[in-house]
C-alpha cells in the first residue's frame, strides 16, 4: 500500500484500514511463531503500512489544529 492510496481514504476507512493490518500482522507472528511464515519481510511491510496510516491521520490532525488556530486568531 502507497501512501496516495491512504491519503485518499477518509479517516474512517484508515482506522478500519489499521485495525485490519493489526489483526494480519498478529496472525503473521502467530505463523512466524510456529514456522510457518515462508517470507517474513511480510512482516515488515505490515508495520510500515500501520506507520503509513498512523502518519496519514496525524497529518490531518496537526492541520486541522493549525486551521482551527488560525480561524481563532483572526475572530
């Protein structure tokens, strides 16, 4: 997953988005756990994609604090 393809998401489908990469990278442990992972850069790629989403929603939360700060500013 690309960080264009997260961007256009709303934040309801990045949280979904997240929980669901969350629920596979557990069950990617459980199977690197009894052996069964054949690659395992799989699970470095989960990660990154759950950094990707979380830095996509913390972006939209900075901005939307510094649009609200300068509404407040100029009342």
């Amino acid at each position: 997953m690309n960080i264009g393809e997260i961007r256009a998401k709303t934040d309801e489908e990045v949280l979904d988005e997240i929980e669901d990469l969350k629920e596979a990278l557990f069950k990617l442990r459980l199977q690197k756990s009894s052996g069964q992972l054949e690659n395992e850069n799989v699970l470095k790629q989960t990660r990154h994609d759950i950094a990707r989403c979380k830095t996509v929603l913390r972006e939209r939360q900075l901005a939307a604090e510094r649009v609200a700060k300068e509404g407040s500013s100029h009342a």
